[in-house]
C-alpha cells in the first residue's frame, strides 16, 4: 500500500470523525421542538415569572461576546486570544503558537528516531502539537472558572453589605476588588480601571461577562442592567442572586457526585486500549512493532483510533450534564 493510499484512507477515517461530532453536537428535532414550545409558552403566558424568564433569556442572547460574529482569520485569532486570556496566566498568541510548535518537533523526533516511521511520527506530533496546548489551555480556563463561581456569592455579599450601609454601586466595586481575593478581586479590578478611565459601568461589567463566559457573572451584568432601568431595591436583588448562586453551585456539586461512578467507568474503559498497548510495546516490541512500520497494520490502528475517539465522545455525551 502506496503512502498516497495511507494518506486517503486516513483523511476519510477523519472526516467519518468529524461528521459523527458534528451529529452528535448539533440541535437534535426534541430540542428544537422543545425550543419552540418554550417560545409558545412565553409568548402566552400570563405569568409574570415566565415573563421575567423571557426577558432575561433575551438579554443573555443579545448579550453575547462579540469576538464571534465575524467567521475569519482575524475572529478565530481573536476567539484564541480571548481563551488564552481566560486562563489568567497572561499568555500571548506568540506563546501559544511557539509551543504549539515546539511539542510538535520534538515529539516528531522522538518517535522517528524510536520507530522510522515518518508519517506516523509527524501525524503524531502534529495532533499532540495541535491537541496538548488546547487541552492546557482548557484546564486553567475551567480551573479559574470554578474559584470564581466558588468566591462570586462572597463578592455579592459584600456587594450588599456596602450597598445596604450607603455606598453607591462603584464604591462597592471597589471593595469588592480590594478585598475578595483571587479571579473575583482581579476582574472586579478590571472594572473598576475602565470605570475610572471614562467607560460605563454596564460596558465594563459586560466585557467583563464576555471575557469570562459564564452564566453566573452573566447574570451578575443582566441584574444591574435591569435595575438601573427599572429601579428598585438592588440590595435586595443581589442578596436574593446570591443565594441562587449558591443554589446552583450545590446542585452542580450534586450531580457530579452522581455522575462521577459513570465517569469514572469511561475513563479506565478509555484508557485501557492505551495502557495495554504500551504494556506490550515495553515488553516485547518486536510482537506489536510492525503497526509502526507495516501500512496495513498502521491503517488499522488509525482506524481504531478514530472508532475509539467517536466512542469517546459518546460516552462523554452521556456523562456530560448542564445546568
């Protein structure tokens, strides 16, 4: 088998995996009837919390970060910029790309000079290239994201209290940068500079919302919003958005403890295949070496890969849960 005929069996292996993602992520017709149900309903309704949940959904969706409304290089460069950003470690796109590169070289090396298989080892190393600093990325993006919801209801408690003794709201701001630590103090700094540099406080607090990308601070932005056309008890308002955060965080906590035996299960199951391999490779080598050297051994493996990668997401669809 010609080296051409590898490379076009592996790009359809490939493209077969790309459409079973892009099935299984798109609106499936129960959502979307689900959707329109909704949309009968609040449009109907007499109730007033089916209004006030109207409006709300509304402001969220008009509401969102406007790095995604242009399809390009410029907006895909941007939508990495602000990933990068989320993370909080201050990394650059110079940064991203230089070590994006530099796992690639390295691992290309390490397995052509361990195997001699050339494209395999620059298939290798491209995907680990391409997937590792992603999935770095990823992780300090969640990680940050849970130590702010974990201190956000604290900064709103604070919020209140500054607000109930007198303060007005950008004073509070300033408390709350000042004295909750980590991810809550920095952003609430953030704020607070483009306040003082002349910007409105809803456009600081929404860039604020777009950077961060989470529905609690979303919520935190809509809140304010809301108040300052409507008027009313703010204290009020924000204690009562702090105990729902609250509620929410349990609830969270909740049904990853349930989940986590499922999870769990899909891990060892996953990364079983792996560790056998490996297992064997180390023993014996020359017993399962030739999937590096003989092509119809390497397209099978490429093809298990990619059958083992849709079940992957299968089964990290079924133990994915939102609130």
């Amino acid at each position: 088998m010609s080296i051409v005929q590898l490379l076009l069996i592996a790009g359809g292996l490939l493209a077969l995996m790309v459409m079973g993602y892009v099935l299984m992520t798109g609106s499936s017709p129960a959502k979307e009837s689900q959707r329109r149900l909704q949309a009968v309903r609040y449009r109907h309704s007499e109730s007033t919390t089916d209004k006030v949940e109207s409006q709300l959904k509304k402001a969220i969706a008009a509401r969102k970060p406007k790095q995604f409304t242009r399809a390009g290089a410029d907006s895909r460069l941007a939508a990495l910029q602000l990933r990068l950003d989320r993370t909080g470690m201050g990394w650059s796109l110079a940064q991203y790309f230089y070590a994006s590169l530099g796992i690639a070289v390295v691992l290309t090396a390490l397995l052509y000079l361990k195997t001699d298989a050339a494209m395999l080892s620059l298939g290798i190393g491209l995907l680990a290239g391409a997937g590792l600093p992603h999935m770095a990325v990823g992780h300090f993006i969640k990680r940050r994201t849970n130590q702010f919801n974990a201190k956000f209801p604290d900064g709103i408690d604070l919020l209140v209290r500054g607000l109930r003794s007198g303060l007005p709201v950008t004073e509070t701001l300033g408390v709350v940068a000042s004295e909750v630590p980590g991810p809550v103090g920095s952003e609430f700094r953030a704020v607070v500079e483009r306040i003082k540099i002349g910007r409105t406080m809803e456009e600081s607090l929404q860039e604020t919302a777009d950077k961060l990308g989470t529905a609690e601070f979303q919520f935190f932005v809509i809140t304010l919003a809301i108040q300052r056309e409507t008027g009313g008890n703010l204290a009020e308002t924000l204690s009562n958005l702090g105990d729902v955060l609250r509620k929410r965080a349990q609830m969270k906590l909740k049904i990853k403890a349930m989940s986590s035996e499922s999870k769990a299960s899909a891990y060892i199951v996953g990364a079983l295949p792996f560790i056998v391999f490996g297992m064997i490779y180390w023993i014996n080598p020359n017993y399962i070496g030739g999937f590096f050297t003989d092509d119809r051994l390497i397209v099978t493996g490429l093809g298990g890969l990619v059958w083992m990668s849709i079940g992957a997401l299968i089964m990290a669809k079924m133990v994915s849960f939102e609130i």
